[in-house]
C-alpha cells in the first residue's frame, strides 16, 4: 500500500511539472493531484525536495545517457559534460529550463547524499550508502559518484 501511494504521488508529481515546470509545483497542487492531504505526502516524502530527487533518480538513466556525447575521440561521459557545462537546459516533454551545474565538493555531496538516502529510494542502490552509515561513506560515495547542484538560470 505504502509503495502505491508513493507511486501516484510521484506519477502525480511527474505529471504537474510537465505542466507548469518544477519551481511552479506546490504540495497543496500534489495533494490536490492525488486526493491525497498535505500530511499523507509528508509521511512518505520527509519534504517536496525529497519527492523531485526520487523522480530524478527513477529518470537518472535516461538523463545519464543525455550528457554523453559521441565524438571522434570516443564517448565523453556525463561527468565531463557537466563539469565544463556553465548552462545547460534540460527538456522534459514540453517544459525547457535552463540550469547552471556545479559539482559539489565530496563533503558538501556527502552532506546532500546523507539527508537524501532513505533506506528505500530508488538512488540508494545507486549510490551503494546504507541509511545510518557514517557522513565518511557519504563523502566517499560523492567522490565515486559526483553530485551536482542544478540551479534555474533564470
């Protein structure tokens, strides 16, 4: 029951950003969306951040497979890609953002890893960090597998 209700907060959540673009989606419009109340999706979802990096995650391999890029020299990887990106602007069905990228340092994305990783999200496995694990595998986690924070250029 628990993993359906997830399910449609998060079809819902997908749902409303290709309507009115991320920023523009609030937790009453969720609610609304689901026949849910505000208190049900805090108790699946600990905040509204929380719902955006479990559908990024669930999407992750198509947004991977987006910043790698053939070239002469090879593949060049996602990473990269980022990394020398000032601006980027991302597409998800009719709705265009433009975002600036900028890795994080390993304690900062251990930081970020650490308050994300909830023993039952989809990026947990991704990422290889137990729930409850020290801030030094975070850390390390972030080194293995860089973080980037996405922020609107606008």
């Amino acid at each position: 029951m628990a993993e359906e209700t997830q399910q449609k907060i998060l079809d819902a959540v997908e749902k409303l950003i290709l309507l009115k673009g991320l920023s523009h989606v609030t937790t009453k419009e969720i609610a609304h969306e689901t026949g849910l109340s505000e208190g049900v999706l805090y108790r699946h979802f600990k905040h509204k951040d929380e719902i955006f990096f479990a559908i990024m995650c669930k999407h992750l391999p198509t947004l991977l497979d987006a910043f790698h890029v053939s070239s002469p020299y090879g593949v060049v990887d996602w990473v990269r890609n980022l990394q020398a990106a000032e601006e980027a602007t991302l597409t998800h069905g009719r709705h265009s953002e433009t975002v600036r990228a900028r890795e994080l340092s390993p304690g900062e994305g251990g930081l970020v890893l650490k308050a994300l990783i909830t023993g039952s999200g989809p990026c947990d496995r991704y990422f290889g960090v137990a729930l409850g694990a020290p801030l030094e595998d975070f850390e390390f986690a972030a080194q293995r597998h860089p973080v980037f924070l996405l922020q609107n250029a606008n």
